[in-house]
C-alpha cells in the first residue's frame, strides 16, 4: 500500500514538475486520476524548493532579487506549467467567441495579446506582493511561497471533483489529465492543505480558506459560463489565481 500511494505521489510530481519519475512507475489514466489526491503536496515541493532559494539567496542578497529567483527556480521546476495555462485560457476565453473557438485558441501553441498581458500582470503582481511581505516580515516570505504553492494546487484539483472536463480532440497539446475524482481523493488533497497551513503557522488561516472558497466559487462560475467547464489549462490559470489570492491576504494580515 505504501508503494502504491509512493507511486501515485511520484505520478503527481511528474505530472507537475520537470522532476523525472523513477522508471518503475507505472502511469495509466486510472493512476492519474488518483494521483490528484497529492497534488497539494506536490505544490509544498515546489514551494518549498522555491522557499529555499529565496532563503538561501536573501543571506547575500537583497529581497527582490532573491524573490526574482524564487520565482524564476519555481518556473524552471514546473516548467511554466500553470503560467502557460493561464495564457493559454486569457487567450481562449478573451478572443474566442463560441465554444469550439475558445478550445481552439487555448489548444494553439502561440501566445495572443491577452494570454501575454494575463503573464506579466501575474508575475509582476507576484513579485510586488512577495516584495512587500518581504518589507514587513522577511522571514514570511519563505513560508507564504510554500502555503501559496500548496493550497493554490488544492484549490484548481479540487475543481476535478465537481466540474465537468470539457473534452478536446487528439490534436490538444496538452498532456494527459486527471478527469475525475473520488471523495477519498478529494479528502485526502483538502486534508494536505489544512496540514501544510497549519505547520506553517500562518495567521488567521480559516479566514483565507474562506477566501479561497469564494476564489473557487467565482473561478467555476466563470469557467461553466465560457466553455461549460474545465480543462487542464483553466485549472493552469486557477492554480495562478489562488496563488496571488495567497501572497495578496498574507499582505494584507502582515499590513
């Protein structure tokens, strides 16, 4: 049993990340599905990683330019994953017009005019966020890349269990999905964003799950209104939403 849920772990960080999966683990559709259970942990990795970069970087440094590569190390391990879901969906949902368009536009490899604009206004607001944490309490940087990357993750996976995913042809780009999720799945990915925020010590963390709720509520109004449901890169553009949602009330609490 412990191989097993070791492998679906292994399947999630492979999934998320440019870390390579040992090649004992088997991957089938089945197995991807479960794996979203360990998607929060997943982003507790890559924040972590991030975290201690930073970490690292601001004993010689200074803050912005240890949050840049921060930001920078949390990219390259992902692989701009999410980044290009969120400019994959500002261009679907920005210049297409009925259904079949916004998969197109969201399925094309180029990046439009709304997708570039969604990009920089993220990671620009990220890193003025992260500087200004940064001014109040230094040492809230570290644990506010770790929370964020976690709970953002369980916010787009926990989508999987209620929305319905919005089917695309064999020509998508995108990699295999998780389409479907269990209760079991679904307890065990919220259970490992309670723990992470709770060891993390975050101030007034009941009130931000709130807010991540109304986050969730307002991103799946959104998605069934523009194509009915998700796909892999709407839960790309959640994760980034949730993320700022993070770093923005974590400010807020330091003010």
């Amino acid at each position: 049993m412990l191989q097993k849920e070791l492998s679906l772990f292994l399947i999630a960080m492979g999934f998320f990340t440019r870390i390579p999966m040992p090649r004992w683990v088997e991957v089938n559709s089945q197995r991807l599905n479960q794996a979203s259970r360990y998607f929060g942990l997943v982003g507790v990795l890559v924040g972590a990683i991030s975290a201690l970069v930073y970490t690292l970087a601001s004993m010689v440094l200074p803050s912005s330019v240890a949050i840049i590569l921060a930001m920078v190390t949390s990219v390259l391990v992902t692989g701009g994953f999410h980044e290009d879901g969120l400019a994959d969906t500002a261009d679907g949902f920005g210049g297409g017009w009925s259904l079949a368009d916004k998969l197109n536009i969201m399925k094309d490899s180029r990046v439009g005019t709304y997708g570039v604009l969604a990009l920089v206004f993220a990671l620009l607001f990220k890193f003025v966020l992260l500087s200004e944490i940064a001014l109040y309490q230094a040492d809230l940087v570290a644990a506010a890349l770790i929370v964020a990357h976690c709970l953002s993750r369980v916010v787009a996976a926990s989508l999987i269990f209620s929305e319905p995913y919005v089917r695309e042809d064999a020509s998508s780009k995108s990699k295999p999905l998780a389409q479907s999720q269990t209760v079991n799945e679904l307890l065990i990915l919220l259970a490992s964003g309670v723990i992470t925020l709770w060891v993390a010590g975050i101030a007034n963390a009941l009130s931000l799950c709130a807010l991540l709720l109304l986050v969730r509520y307002l991103l799946i109004r959104g998605f069934r209104r523009q194509i009915g449901g998700y796909t892999g890169d709407t839960l790309g553009a959640a994760q980034q939403v949730a993320e700022l949602t993070c770093y923005l009330f974590i400010l807020a609490i330091t003010l």
